[in-house]
C-alpha cells in the first residue's frame, strides 16, 4: 500500500482477509507500514511492531519525526513505544536510510523487545472466580496482572500464593511424543496453572471456613505475575502488596512430595552496554573502537571470576552484537548476565567484582560501558517450625491415589528423557518400580534435594515467614521441559494440584486455630531474618 506521496486506502475488511480474523490468544501484528497504525489497531492485534520511514531523517527532541518516506509532516508514528490502551505499537527507526542517505539526531537501532508480564486472561480469569466467591479485590496500579483477593476480618493475615505465568516455546499436548498445540506457542513447563488453581482451590477452601463466623482472622489470595523473570514479586513487595500479612503459604510443582527448609539460589541481573567508535573495518580500522571486543573480553574475565568464587555460584550470559556487517567497526554492542548464589550478600558481591570485569574490558578497548542494574531475587529463608507444619499437612492430606493408566503414563514419559536424569531420580528417592512417588519424602530429604533453582517468592520469605511445599510431577520430569507442561496436562497434574491445594488448607487452617504454631513461626522468624529487607528493583 506504499505510495510516493500520501497513501492508499486499507481497509479492515482487506487485512482480515489477509491474515484473518483475530483471535483470542496474545497476537503479534508484523505491519511494515505505521501510516496505517489507526487501521492495525483498529483490527485488535495486542502488539503491533512497525518501521518503514526510518525515523523520518531528522528526529527532534520531545517532537519525534518531521517528515515520513512519503512526505507527510510530523507522522505520529515515527519510532519508539506507544502505548494504546490494552495495545502498544513499537516502531523501529533501523539500521539504513531510505530516499534521503541523511539522519540528524536520528540514531540507528536494532529493537529487541522481551515479552513479559502478559498474564491477562489467567489474572482476570483468577480475579472472577474469587470475587464470585465473596473475596474483596484488590488491584495495583503499577502492575497490572497482580492482585490481592481477600477475605475474612481482623488477624492473623494469612497469604497463600499463586502465580500463572507461562513459558515461551513449550506448547506441549498432553501426550508421550513431543508435539505442541500451536507452533511457537506458550506452555505450561513450569507448572504454574498448577500453582495458581490449587492456590485459588485453597483459598475458597479456608474462605468457607471462616464465613461460619467461628473463627477470626483473614486470609489473602496473591497473584502473582512474572515468576519467570524472577521479578513479580520483588516488585509487589516493592509497591507494599505484602504489608499487613503475617504468614505466607507456597508450593511449586516438583516431582517430590516434600517439605523444604531451604530452597533457591538468590539471584540478581544486570545489563552491560558498551559504547565505542564505529570505522571501516579495512579502510580505517585504527579509527574504530569496537564495542564487540569489550564484550568478547568481559566473556573472558568473567570465565576466569568463575574459578574465584564460592560454591554453587553460578555465572549466566548472552549477548547481542548489534547486527552489524563483519566490515564495520560495532560501536554498539551489550550483555546479559545472571549471577546466582546461595545467599544475596554473596550474590551481590559476586555482581561488584563483575562490573569490575566490564570496566576493565572498556579500558583495554578504549570503549564506555553503562550498566543497567535488572531485579534481583532471594533465596528462601529458612524456618523450620514451618516446614514441621507444612510436613504435617503433607502426611495428613489424601495423597494422590494414580490409576494403572496414569503410571503407564508417567512410565512411557520418563522414556523420553536422558536416562541418566530418571536414574538419579529413582537412587535419590529409592523408587524404583514405579514412575511416580506415591508418599511423602522423609521429613529432612530436602537436604539431598535442594532447590538449585531461583524464583522471587524468597523475597516474600524476608518480609514474613513463608513455607515451601512440592508434588505433582513424575520422577525425573524436570522443570521448564516439554514433559513437564505434558504432564501437567493430565489428570497426573490435577490430581497433584488438589493435593497441593488440601496441604495448603490444612496449612492456614493451623494457623488460625493453633496461635502457639503461629507465635513459634513467627520467633523463628524474627531470630533468623534481623537485616532490613530492600527489593532489588527500580522504577
């Protein structure tokens, strides 16, 4: 539809029959031409990623664009993030030029967008269900699929935490051969539409028990977005969602039935941008000083860190050149990087010497870095008068009681996965004849089981005192895999999810009616967690 000067009609009738009507899942629109943006909103796509006037030459501060491809004035649409509504449109302004080879303060990009905290349609769904059932909601305006559903009057307050966020690639029926629902779609791999329904199951539970009026004290549903980003919760408490609660209640799909004193590595991210001067890679290259080789050179200096730091600590990055061609000097170029340890101060120390390690790569380069600080998680406190309690609920609970097709099932997964995994498994926990744990782990196994892992429900465990509970999956079914979004597609995952949720209740049932196991948790607490807490994140 591109014309030299103003532009053809597009009419919605013409892009449906395109590409289609739209749908209900979190849709992505490719639309090379932003003239048409008001059309492509009006079609409904969630976000719509544009470009074509290239930044229209000349950009001006606070103004944006002057004039388009086609030569139109001051396009609305002339690069960067607009939000619209429930719908946002990203415009690049690339690498090139197009009729005139000219750009002022029009700088060249290459956009890499990270999807996130799109959990609507789970939150909103969550948010139905409880008020339905008499819980006050309450939102957030800083974070959008995160809520709190209340109930009840008075203390203690308790809170029981689902989350409901997805993984990108891991669409996965509920079968033995790996096959995904749609193509490059989300799934389920961590187990947290589990998480988030027994969570709410637990909830309506205890709400039933206190609307008989016997018994004072409130309990709290969260919902909590962005768990894989190691970020939601670290924000929640950031914005005070957790003030006022006195315990906290988590689980987590696992395929042990157990209680864990200590679980998590705490974590915390950064971004490293390098900025350098950009030359002829033959014609000039004493000019250029290349933003790429600072990064290639921190990699370096960060292999050699690993070798001078404590046990369990764990090193994580990728990188983005910039894309530029082999002949130019980059003078743009960035990495990511993880660090993980057992404990934040360790963490936090690890992230110091790092930054060294990128300062030292752009003085050797004769480059600048800028170093973006990203959320940071910790690991759980421990509490094992918690534990003791959630241990309890977990003998006393109905376990799951699997059908002969359910274990054949859970047999023919562990076929798909690297023996050595579904081996280790079945020594760790001593089954060895059949694919699921049909009991409780001893009360200390968690020692030989730890929780490598990070995830940010180690920050509400420094606010107040929070248990950690696991069941659900087959032995050696490992997070963030094919299998296990397929076997939480079964009636394996349900049936583990209704465990969860009666562990759960029984959980928060004791802290009302047994206000000495609170008063225990609660020393417990206060002895082990006297450092203030601060959430490692900013606006």
């Amino acid at each position: 539809a591109y014309a030299r000067f103003g532009k053809k009609e597009l009419s919605l009738k013409e892009i449906t029959d395109r590409i289609g009507e739209h749908g209900d899942d979190y849709q992505i629109l490719l639309a090379h031409h932003p003239g048409y943006m008001k059309e492509y909103l009006a079609y409904g796509a969630d976000l719509i990623l544009g470009g074509h006037y290239h930044g229209c030459v000349v950009q001006l501060p606070w103004i944006g664009g002057v004039i388009s491809t086609n030569f139109t004035l001051f396009p609305k649409y002339s690069g960067g993030i607009y939000p619209e509504g429930e719908q946002t449109a990203v415009v690049s302004r690339g690498l090139g030029t197009h009729s005139v080879p000219l750009r002022l303060w029009n700088w060249p990009e290459l956009i890499v967008l990270e999807l996130s905290g799109n959990e609507r349609e789970s939150a909103n769904f969550l948010r139905k269900i409880l008020s339905e059932e008499g819980f006050t909601i309450e939102n957030n305006e800083h974070l959008e699929h995160a809520f709190i559903a209340e109930y009840g009057k008075g203390k203690p307050v308790i809170a029981i935490l689902g989350e409901y966020d997805a993984l990108p690639g891991l669409s996965q029926k509920a079968d033995i051969k790996k096959e995904m629902v749609s193509e490059d779609g989300v799934g389920h791999g961590c187990g947290h539409h589990m998480l988030g329904a027994a969570a709410t199951t637990a909830a309506i539970a205890i709400k039933r028990f206190l609307e008989k009026g016997k018994q004072k004290g409130t309990v709290r549903f969260y919902g909590c977005p962005e768990e894989e980003l190691l970020s939601g919760k670290v924000k929640m408490a950031y914005y005070h969602m957790f003030d006022g609660c006195d315990a906290a209640v988590s689980w987590h799909p696992s395929d042990t039935n157990m209680a864990h004193d200590q679980a998590y590595l705490a974590n915390a991210s950064a971004h490293f941008y390098f900025h350098g001067v950009s030359s002829h890679a033959a014609f000039a290259p004493e000019q250029g000083r290349s933003a790429l080789d600072a990064v290639e050179l921190m990699s370096v200096g960060a292999n050699y860190l690993r070798e001078h730091v404590i046990d369990r600590t764990r090193i994580h990055y990728s990188t983005d050149s910039g894309g530029f061609a082999p002949n130019i000097v980059p003078d743009q170029a960035s990495a990511w990087y993880f660090v993980r340890a057992p404990h934040m101060k360790d963490v936090k120390s690890t992230m110091e010497r790092l930054k060294k390690v990128a300062q030292g790569a752009a003085m050797m380069t004769e480059t600048t870095v800028d170093i973006e600080m990203g959320c940071g998680c910790c690991e759980l406190s421990t509490n094992e008068a918690f534990e003791d309690l959630a241990y309890a609920n977990l003998i006393e609970a109905d376990g799951p009681k699997y059908t002969k097709e359910e274990l054949r099932f859970a047999k023919e997964l562990q076929k798909t996965v690297e023996q050595g995994i579904i081996e280790k498994g079945k020594n760790l926990h001593q089954v060895y004849d059949e694919a699921m744990i049909l009991g409780v782990s001893p009360r200390d196994k968690w020692k030989e089981a730890e929780l490598s892992a990070s995830s940010d429900t180690g920050d509400v465990s420094r606010i107040m005192p929070t248990c950690l509970f696991t069941t659900a999956w087959p032995i050696g079914c490992s997070p963030h895999t094919w299998q296990a979004t397929a076997s939480g597609g079964t009636s394996i995952g349900d049936k583990g999810a209704l465990y969860a949720s009666k562990v759960a209740a029984g959980i928060v049932y004791d802290l009302f009616t047994k206000p000495q196991v609170l008063a225990k948790i609660t020393k417990e607490f206060r002895e082990r967690n006297k450092e203030p807490y601060t959430p490692m994140y900013e606006e």
